[in-house]
C-alpha cells in the first residue's frame, strides 16, 4: 500500500467546515482535476487522470459540496457505486454486482488498514473509521483489486485517508442536529443528534498527536413490509390472503417455514404456522454510536514516519445478515502500528470485536412464541380447537381463525412487563433454538510489508534502475482468532475442547509489481504477480496487467486484466448456527464432513410436500388419511433431489477493464470518464439449504422428509455450479463552470448473464441495470453563502436473498444543502436535507423503508 500516508501528508487538504480560502480562486478551481493525486488504484502516487484502473476519488471540496450529512453518505452518489442502508448508521457499499447486506467482496479501508469486524467479515459501516473531521480523501476502486490487495477485494475496495496532525492541527467542533420519520406511519417524527470533536496538535518538530471522538443518537429506519412469503401455502384447499393458516409476512418473525407444521384436519392436510411477532415487536430502534480514536505521530527522518493509532466503538443498531439482528453494546477495538517512508512501508494490526448484548430478531420472535407454549402443544390445541368449531358448524377458513384465538390463548403480548421480562431472558440465553443471543468474541491480527525496490536500486546510480522503471515488492499474514461460544462458533480440530481452545483461520501472500513507462511517458505498462496461501487451501496465483496511453497529458486510455480469489470468510467457513430447527454450518469439509453427501436439496423437498399435500387433499376416497398419505408420498417421491454441491473451494474471478478519462476545455474544465468492464466469476460463494433424513435407508427417505421431524435440516456454504458473468459501465462528467459552480453527472450500468439457469444457488446479484446521478453546486455562491444539490436514480431490480427474494422497486432521491461559512472566526453552518422529498424507499427487500432526514451541521475550528 506504498504512498498511501506519504500522499496524506503531501496532499491533506482540509475537512468540511475549513477556510474556503485554499481554493477560492477560480483558476485553481478549474485546473484541480489536472493535480489530483491518487495512490489505491497502484499502491503508489500518480496522477488521477492516468490511473490504469478506474479510480474515484472524492476531495475535501467535494465533502463540502455535497449534501450528505457524513462523507460516508456521500459514497452513494459516486460513480460505479451502490449503498444498501440496512440501518441508519449501518450503510454497505458496493460496486459492479453481487453483493448483499454483509459485502465481504469489497474491501474498506482507513490509512491502508482494513476496518471490518472480524466475525462479520466486512465493515459495520464506518463505526470504526474516522469522523467528518479527521478525513481527508475518498478514493474508490470499482472492480478487481485482489491482485494488489488480496483478501475480499475482488468487487473493489475504498481507502479513507485521514489528516495528518503534522499538517491540520488545532481544535475543531462540529455539532449536528436533525429529524426523520417524518410522515411516517409506523412511528413519530424522531430527533438525530452527532456531536464530534478533533484536536491536534504539534508537540516538538519530530512529535505530533490528534485525538477524535463521536456521539451518535437517532432513531433508526423501521422494517415494517407485510408483503406475503408463503401465499400460495394453502392454495389448493382455497385458502388464501388472510384466510392462509400458514401466513408469513416479510418482516414477520417466528411464522418462517421452520415454524410451520402440516396438520391434517377433516381428512385434508394444512400448514398452519405459529403467530410470530412483528419486528417492531422485538427490536428497539433506538440508535447509538460512541466512537474515539487516538494517534501519536514521529518523524523517524525527512521523509519517514512511524504513526500508532487507537480506535474503539460501541454501538446501538440493527444489521441484517440472512436474519435481522439487534447490534446491542456491541464492541470494537484496533491497535494499529504504521511505519511509512518513500521507500519502505510496515503495517500491523489488531482488531478486538465483542458482539455485546446483540440478539437475533427471528429467534427471539420464534422462542417467545415456543417458551410460553411448545410447538407440539400448540398444534394439538389448534387441533382441538378446530374441530369443536367446524362440528358446530363454522366454515372452514373461520375454524381456522378460531383455532388460531384458541391456540394462542396466554401468548406474550407486546408492551406488557411479562413479554418485556421474556425478550430480556431470550437476549441472554446463548442457543438460538432456545434463546436469541449472539455471543462472539473475535480477533484479526494482520502484519504487512512493503518495499519500493526501484528506489532501493537508483540510490546507487552506478547500478540503477532507470527512472522509467518501478519495481515494488510486498507480503502479508493475516490470523483469526476467534473465542468458541457453542453456539455461533466451535472449535472443530479433533481431540480438542470445543470450548477450550481458540479457533484460529490464517492466510500469507506477498505480490511482486513492476512498471515501465515508455515513449517518453506516453505508455505506462504494469504487470503484478500475486500469491497467497490459505490454512485450508492450496497456493493461488493473482495476476494483473494494465496498460496506460497518454497522447497528451489531458487524453488517457487505460486498460487491465486481472483474476482474483477470495477465501471463505469465517462465517462462510466454519459457522455452527442452530436457528430455529435449521442449523447453518461452515462449507469446509471440517464442519460439515457428510452432510453434503447425504442431503437432498430443500427446493426439491419443497417442491415434493407440495404434491403429497395437493395429492391428499384431492383424493376424496374413504380410504384412512395415513393411507392416503402413503400413497402420495410415493406418487411424489421422484420430486426429490440430492445435493450435487460439495465443499467449499475459493472464489475465482477474471476481470477485463477498458477506460478512457480526459481534462477537456480550456484550462481542462470538463473532466470525462467512461469505464467498461467484463467479469467472469467461477466457484461462486452461496448458500444453499438442505435436508438430512433420519435414517440410513435410503428406500425410506422420501417418508422422512415429509415430515419435519424426521430430518436434519442445514444451511450449507458451498460454490455454485454454474459459470457466471457481469458486464457493464460507467460514465461520469464534472463541469466547472464560471464563478466556482460545478456541475456533475453519471450514468451506471450492470449487468448478469449465466450459463446455464435455475442453478439456484448464486448468490443476488441484487443490483440494478441503471443508476444515474446529478449534482449542482458552488461553495461560495454569494458571500461566503454556498449549495449543493444531489439527484440519484435507481432502476427496480430482483433482489435474492434468504429472507426474502422479488423486485426492489425504482427509486429517486434529491438532496440538498444551503451553506454559510465565516473564515473569522472560521465557521461553517450547513442546513441540509437526505431525500428532501421525503419519498420513502427501500434499497433491498427485507429491510427498512428509508425517509428523509433533515440536519443543521455547525462547525467551528480554532488554530
């Protein structure tokens, strides 16, 4: 990650709420584009204009122009990129497809060092990166950057560059205060608050510090889609809508499939499934978030710098994964150590994740209903109960809802100290068959380094590299280590005490690069060789290749090959959930050795109780319904399927890249991009879910797996069968027009082909064919008043995800801002406003309806 602090230092420029004075004048305004300098698309600096990757880069003037109320808010009208909000403080980016509410295909990055929490494998949205204060820069990289970086970046990867205390000193104090849910049905309109603060300061020539800290509070966006998951679960006895026995609205929990049993009542068979709660029900919406970080800086040399760094965060909020969860005092911590020169870089890690009092929604929904009343209980009461309505002559549709009253009589009921008093009990009982609580404590330690040996070499001039030729070298380890709990994770190394030893999960790579550039400067050529070794899996090999022409230094033409894989992540990898009668288990053949082998498919099982029931409920002989059952199960048992899948293997991509970017106009004011790419992916990693029957006969496994109680049902990581292939683009223009306004603009396109279909198993690609954005705006309009405007447009596409699966419809958002800053004293106020329009909408199924949110943001910075 050569340059990525020697560029901060180089090239901090100051934060939202700093003096507008650095570029008030119009001439620099209008040739920025020319010296912007970026460092993540090849781990070192070199001009944004002849990057031989696609690189966005967001400035300090572009955090001031935009209307988001966080940079990170911000991400979501760059070009090529997509944001799910699972949650108020909890935003997920993507670029180019393929990603879901937990992305561990993109990686995310503060000053080069990954911030994700390690259980999870991605980032908690940017509860442990830096405030609005501290940052500098945004840089972004859409597409494959495994080849450098490794890991989980083979979807992209963003670096957040921080300032650097040496060079942005004194105190600064930013208060934001603001209101959502207004007009929204589900709740009253709710204050949101973030108070942050930052102070650096320069101790002795070679000694410099900065502390940051944030408080966060807020209600945070509800899930309330009632829409049906299961309407045709009763269809062929003519229930339907509200009449269904087995109803299961989206954002309804404890009603899920492994909650419902088939009945058979007057001689016909019906799922009837447990009430369950709303999500509102058992989830509290406040929001959260406490974040600090300290750092102490030293000048080793002129040009080298050791930095040690210390984050922490706690937080209150709700993230999604194949279940929605309630993030409760959850916990991270980060040691970080940096040594940084022109020639040399070492880095090293360590992240401390502790998930709190954080419980899972389903469970705790699914459990309240099963500690009051078993399942086996309930049944036979709505059993009962049903048949003393219809014997009194109630149709059938109204036994059922008698039944249902009958059955649920002493049910918890929201809001009273008795279901309180449960949920609390549910929160801390660590077995989600029995309780709710996710109880992990997790660690990752990385170490890297990296050395510049073309520099090495021309120190000596008598056996040089050319200065036309770059030459870097780098390696890296990572280690996991995580503490079993039981429940979410054990320890599956033989001979061991599941709940005495650690888990531990390592990889080692190193890359070696060089570059060229030839006819004086015009052709930059760069070839890099990647390897790396994980604890389960054999060496892989990275390669990437990019080629750069440059006519003149305002036309550049790029393109790129590179391949990547990506390594199971630890959830992926070694998970050991139960989850209400479905237990999801790691895809490595040490969690999950014979389970595949033994399984059929539960699309299939599906698809074969459906014909059992539809067979008893039309045959209208006299024969016993035992009888009648039998005899449907084996009329259907050519329905049923085996799992074709096996163990995981890593994910491998292979990405092409063509682009062209150029500084047009007088003084390069229009600044064009144009990017096209094409991926294809190989071993996909999905899930797919699946049932063990009960018996080692295999004559008798169709009479297993008609019931529930006669087979072992899995959720099983594993790779997709199929090949599969993206392609798309973008296209981005910025004007800089008269008088310090800017006008921008960009059009996005993604798309997914197969070859084969009803595979089944990929994973959603869950990203729309087109995304378009527009902005408007100028800092200083008029007295020091300033503007900005922001439109985004986003096509409906199919969203697939184990919650839920169907069409996310098209949305528009507008932002905007009026701005006011003093440079004496230098103070800043922003009255903004998110989906000013207040227009609700949600970025993927399942998750909450997303409203306006209305801020005033009032910064002031002492020297």
């Amino acid at each position: 990650m050569l340059g990525l602090l020697i560029a901060r230092q180089a090239g901090a420029q100051q934060v939202a709420g700093a003096p507008q004075t650095s570029i008030a004048a119009d001439t620099v305004r209008k040739n920025v584009a020319l010296g912007e300098v970026v460092v993540s698309a090849s781990k070192g600096e070199e001009s944004i204009l002849q990057s031989p990757v696609t690189v966005e880069k967001l400035t300090a003037r572009d955090l001031r122009l935009t209307p988001a109320p966080s940079f990170f808010d911000a991400i979501e009208h760059v070009k090529g990129v997509q944001l799910l909000t699972p949650s108020l403080g909890f935003k997920v980016i993507n670029a180019r497809g393929f990603t879901n509410t937990t992305n561990v295909r993109f990686a995310q990055l503060v000053d080069g060092i990954d911030n994700q929490a390690p259980h999870i494998g991605a980032p908690i949205g940017n509860v442990l990166g830096p405030g609005d204060l501290d940052i500098s820069t945004v840089e972004i990289v859409p597409g494959t950057a495994a080849a450098l970086y490794g890991l989980n970046a083979i979807n992209g990867l963003a670096n957040f560059s921080t300032r650097n205390p040496f060079t942005s000193g004194g105190l600064s104090v930013q208060q934001k205060t603001g209101v959502n849910h207004l007009r929204d049905a589900s709740t009253r309109a709710r204050p949101f608050s973030e108070t942050s603060l930052r102070y650096a300061r320069v101790l002795l020539p070679k000694l410099a510090f900065k502390v940051n800290g944030t408080y966060l509070r807020g209600y945070d966006w509800t899930a309330t889609d009632q829409t049906e998951l299961n309407p045709a679960g009763n269809a062929t006895t003519g229930l339907l809508g509200a009449d269904n026995p087995a109803h299961d609205p989206v954002n309804s929990y404890g009603n899920e499939s492994s909650n419902r049993s088939a009945l058979t009542l007057g001689g016909k068979s019906y799922a009837v499934a447990r009430t369950g709660y709303d999500e509102q029900d058992v989830v509290d919406y406040r929001l959260q978030t406490i974040k600090a970080d300290a750092a102490l800086h030293y000048k080793v040399g002129a040009r080298a710098e050791l930095a040690y760094t210390y984050r922490v965060a706690v937080l209150d909020n709700v993230y999604q994964r194949a279940n929605r969860f309630r993030l409760q005092d959850y916990r991270l911590q980060q040691h970080a150590l940096q040594l940084t020169s022109p020639v040399v870089q070492v880095r090293a890690y360590a992240t401390r994740e502790n998930t709190g009092k954080s419980y899972n929604l389903r469970s705790a929904a699914e459990n309240l209903d099963r500690s009051y009343k078993p399942d086996a209980v309930w049944n036979q009461d709505y059993t009962t109960a049903w048949n003393a309505a219809t014997q009194a002559g109630q149709p059938v549709a109204q036994a059922h809802a008698a039944a249902r009253t009958a059955a649920d009589a002493g049910r918890l009921q929201p809001g009273t100290p008795e279901f309180g008093q449960r949920l609390r009990e549910l929160q801390n009982i660590n077995n989600w068959d029995r309780g709710a609580a996710l109880r992990v404590q997790a660690n990752l330690l990385h170490a890297e380094g990296q050395v510049n040996l073309g520099a090495v070499l021309r120190q000596d001039g008598r056996r040089g590299l050319p200065a036309a030729v770059d030459l870097l070298a780098g390696a890296d380890h990572r280690t996991y280590v995580i503490e079993p709990d039981g429940n979410y994770f054990i320890n599956p190394g033989k001979g061991r005490d599941p709940l005495g030893d650690n888990l531990t999960y390592s990889k080692t790579g190193g890359f070696v690069q060089a570059g060229a550039r030839l006819l004086a400067g015009k052709v930059r050529l760069t070839a890099t060789l990647r390897a790396d070794k994980n604890d389960y899996f054999a060496l892989r090999f990275n390669p990437r290749l990019t080629a750069g022409y440059s006519p003149t230094p305002r036309h550049n033409f790029r393109g790129s090959y590179q391949r990547g894989y990506r390594f199971p992540s630890l959830f992926e990898g070694f998970s050991n959930v139960n989850s209400g009668q479905v237990k999801r288990i790691g895809g490595l053949r040490v969690m999950s050795d014979g389970v595949f082998e033994n399984s059929y498919l539960r699309a299939s099982i599906d698809a074969f109780n459906a014909a059992v029931t539809a067979a008893v409920n039309a045959n209208t002989s006299s024969a016993p319904a035992a009888q009648k059952r039998q005899q449907a199960i084996a009329q259907s048992q050519g329905l049923l399927r085996r799992t074709p899948y096996t163990y995981l293997q890593p994910e491998h991509i292979s990405s092409w890249e063509v682009g062209y970017k150029a500084a047009l106009g007088p003084g390069g004011r229009l600044l064009a991009d144009v990017d096209f790419y094409y991926n294809a992916y190989r071993d996909f990693i999905a899930q797919v879910e699946a049932s063990v029957p009960k018996t080692t006969n295999p004559d008798s496994a169709a009479s297993y797996l008609s019931s529930r109680a006669t087979q072992s049902r899995y959720r099983l990581w594993t790779n997709a069968r199929s090949r599969v292939y993206t392609y798309g683009g973008s296209l981005g223009l910025r004007y800089e027009l008269p008088q310090g306004f800017r006008a921008g603009a960009s059009a996005t396109s993604a798309r997914l082909a197969r070859t084969e279909s009803g595979d089944g198993l990929e994973d959603g690609f869950n990203t729309p064919r087109w995304l378009y954005t527009m902005s408007l705006g100028n800092e200083d309009a008029y007295r020091g008043l300033g503007f900005g405007l922001s439109y985004r447009w986003q096509q409906r596409y199919y969203s697939q995800t184990f919650l839920v699966s169907g069409f996310v419809p098209a949305y528009r958002t507008l932002d905007a801002q009026l701005s006011y800053a003093l440079p004496r004293p230098d103070l800043r106020f922003k009255l903004g406003a998110t989906n000013v329009l207040n227009q609700y909408y949600v970025t993927y199924l399942g998750g909450p309806a997303v409203g306006g949110l209305y801020y005033l943001s009032v910064t002031v910075a002492v020297p």
